[in-house]
C-alpha cells in the first residue's frame, strides 16, 4: 500500500476534476483515473466542444440550480482562461414548430436575464449565418467551449493546489473499516492499494461494474458527435442548438452533435449517425450541408431516469464512499455547480436537497 489521503476521487471527467480543485484546500486529495491521457476514455473528453445552456430541451426551461450553476461555471472559466478553452459567447435556439415559438419567447419573458426572443427578420439582419425562420431564443447566458481544453487546464490547476494525481489507475474493489477506506487498483506497473479517509466516486459510465453501483438505477446513453470542415466560414457565427447542436472553433472546423442512442453495443462511432447529424444541424447552419468530416467521438453520459437530474451521496451500506454521478447533458454547468456545493453536504449529508440525493426506491 503506497499512499494515504483525506479524499481520494475516482475518475477523471468533469465531475472528478471539478471536485478535486475545490477540495484541495480543505483536505489532502488524490486523484485516480484510468484514462492513461488526458484525452482518452473519460466521456467529458469526447465532448470535443461542449454547450452550456442555462435554459434546455424544446421548452427552454431553466436547468436545476441554473443562476448558481452558471456562476460556478463563470468562476471555472475565470480560474482556467477563458482563452484556453476557446470560449464562444452566447448560444442560439431557432425554433422548429408555431408551437415552439410560444414556448421559447415565453421562456425569454420569463428569464430576461439569460435570453432574448428574437423574431425572424431580427435573426437574419443580424446574424445572416443561421437560419431560423420562425426566430430564435438568444441565451445570452450560455455559451461553449473546448471540452478536453476546459479538463487540461482544470488538471493543471488542481495538481498546482497539491492534488496527486495517478494516471491509468483502474478501480477494481474498495473495502471499509473503523478507520477509513482501502481501494485496490490495477496500475501500469501493476496491483496496487490506496488508503483513504473518504472514497468519492466520479465513475461516469465506468459504474457499470460494481455491482453496488448497479443498484443505483442509472441509465447509460451513447453520443456520438463529429468535426467538420466547411467550405466557407461567414463570420461572427455562435453556438446553436435546437436540431441537435454545433459548435464553432477558432481552427475553423464545427463541432455537430450529438446523437442519444439508449442501446448500443460499442462505442464506435458510426459514419450513418455522423451523416444524420451533420444534415440535422444543416436546417440550422444550411452552408455546413456539404462540409468535411474531419472527426468523429463518442461517449456515455449517465442519467438518473426518474429525476434526469444529478445524483450524490454516501453509497446505501456505506459510510465512507461517495458517488457523484448523473450529470447527463448537462455537465458543464452540473459538474462545478455540485463540485461547489459538495463541501457542505460532506460536512452534513443530509443537507443533499432531495432531488439530487440518492434514493433507491
Ligand atoms: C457526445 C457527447 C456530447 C456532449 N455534449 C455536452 C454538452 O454540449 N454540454 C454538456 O454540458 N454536456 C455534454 N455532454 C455530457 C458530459 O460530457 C457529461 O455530463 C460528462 O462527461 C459527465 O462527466 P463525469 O465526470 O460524470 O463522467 P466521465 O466524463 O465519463 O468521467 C468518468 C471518469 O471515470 C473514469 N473511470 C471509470 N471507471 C473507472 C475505474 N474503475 N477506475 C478508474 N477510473 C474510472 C473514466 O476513465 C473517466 O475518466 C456530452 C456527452 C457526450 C457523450
């Protein structure tokens, strides 16, 4: 056994790297992922260029938490560099349907301070790159960025505040006593044991194999999404969701996503669903129609059904070991929101607001 640590989180994507910088003042924390790079494996990294939208799904209503969420998300980006991770602000949502139309300028009357509801002659005279013939929801609120530059820079932060870090690090079992936790690992040069005060969990997909984990319910959705090339670039174009999403980036390529597929096999990605998805987000950015696929990912986002919110908490059985999972679509705003509010509720669990604590029945 080689260490021994206050906090040892497990897994590498959002949810771990947002938990270990705020965590690493309060107490000694080590972090142990499987990715043996930073760009491998964790879901988050796949998310090749990320939206952060306040007001979600074809209603446009506001996410859980969603002022303190972007806040957190605010500081995030503040602490890494906005620069770093080649940020775009602001995101547009055309709308698709008569019905849509009422929906979204609600959701703007509703929320100034994030959106504006623009009407169609609006959205061409200003921004003559999208097409949204019945008008589009302006979050200015949002925006997006770089997924893997967002996670290199949080990892550069943390290990700056003292976090150690163990790279290629796979979680095989734990096991609690009077004093602690001990986790054992399959590491490059071997088996090996951590010892720890307190185990957090951020498993992403990686929960599937513990069978205690499986008794939280949690439902696995592949996304895939691709890179492209267009032929022309007009300028001043934004970050758009609505039928499916896409994301500028100053290399002059878009990220297009991203598919939902509840049963899957592999994570593969598949050139059928690149097809679908680029022709998608064409009847958004129609000049993407015959752009080059440079790139194509995918990845799992884990939800929690029932609630489609997040999920944190001591493991039932357990009094030492954490979970915090469920981020789904939305882990750009849910991973620092919860990374902030999670020193308080280690103090005092049951302060976890009933919606996002774990229930199992
Ligand atoms: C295609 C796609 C597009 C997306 N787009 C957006 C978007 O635009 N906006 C947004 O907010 N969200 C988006 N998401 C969702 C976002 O990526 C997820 O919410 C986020 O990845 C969840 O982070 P996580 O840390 O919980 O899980 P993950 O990122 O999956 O991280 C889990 C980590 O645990 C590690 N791990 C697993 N098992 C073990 C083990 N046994 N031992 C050691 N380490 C282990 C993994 O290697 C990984 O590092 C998208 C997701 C996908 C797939």
């Amino acid at each position: 056994m080689s260490d021994s640590v206050q906090t040892l989180i497990v897994g590498g994507g959002l949810a771990g790297w947002c938990t270990a910088r705020v965590l690493a003042g309060r107490s000694t924390v080590c972090l142990a992922t499987m990715d043996p790079r930073a760009d491998e494996q964790a879901s988050s990294a796949s998310a090749l260029a990320g939206i952060a939208n306040p007001l979600v799904g074809r209603r446009g209503h506001p996410v859980w938490q969603a002022d303190r969420a972007l806040a957190a998300l605010e500081r995030l980006i503040d602490d890494v560099g906005s620069d770093h991770v080649d940020r775009t602000p602001g995101v547009f949502h055309p709308a698709v349907s008569s019905w849509q139309v009422d929906d979204l300028r609600r959701s703007a009357q509703e929320r100034p301070d994030l959106a504006t509801w623009w009407d169609a002659p609006t959205v061409s005279e200003r921004m003559p790159w999208l097409h949204a013939p019945r008008g589009a929801l302006v979050i200015q609120r949002g925006c997006a960025f770089s997924v893997p530059a967002l996670l290199e820079g949080m990892e550069a932060d943390a290990l700056d505040r003292g976090v150690v870090l163990r790279r290629g690090w796979r979680l095989t079992a734990w096991e609690e006593d009077a004093d602690g936790v001990t986790a054992d690992f399959e590491t490059p040069s071997g088996p090996s044991s951590l010892r720890c005060s307190r185990l957090l969990l951020a498993l992403g997909s990686g929960f599937e194999t513990f069978d205690l984990l499986a008794a939280l319910r949690l439902h696995s959705i592949k996304g895939q999404l691709v890179r492209v090339r267009p032929r022309e670039f007009p300028p001043g174009v934004r970050a758009v969701q609505g039928s499916g999403y896409a994301v500028p980036r100053s290399d002059g390529t878009l990220v297009v996503g991203a598919s939902y597929e509840h049963m899957f096999d592999d994570l593969a990605p598949s050139r059928d669903v690149s097809t679908e998805l680029l022709a998608r987000a064409s009847e958004m950015l129609p000049w993407i129609a015959d752009a080059e696929i440079v790139e194509e990912r995918a990845g799992v986002r884990v939800t929690v059904p029932d609630t489609r919110l997040p999920m944190v908490g001591v493991l039932p059985g357990q009094q030492r070991t954490w979970v915090l999972t469920g981020l789904g679509s939305k882990g750009l705003l849910m991973a620092p929101l919860l990374a902030d509010l999670l020193p308080g509720w280690l103090e005092h669990p049951d302060s976890i607001p009933h919606e996002v604590a774990i229930q199992l029945d």
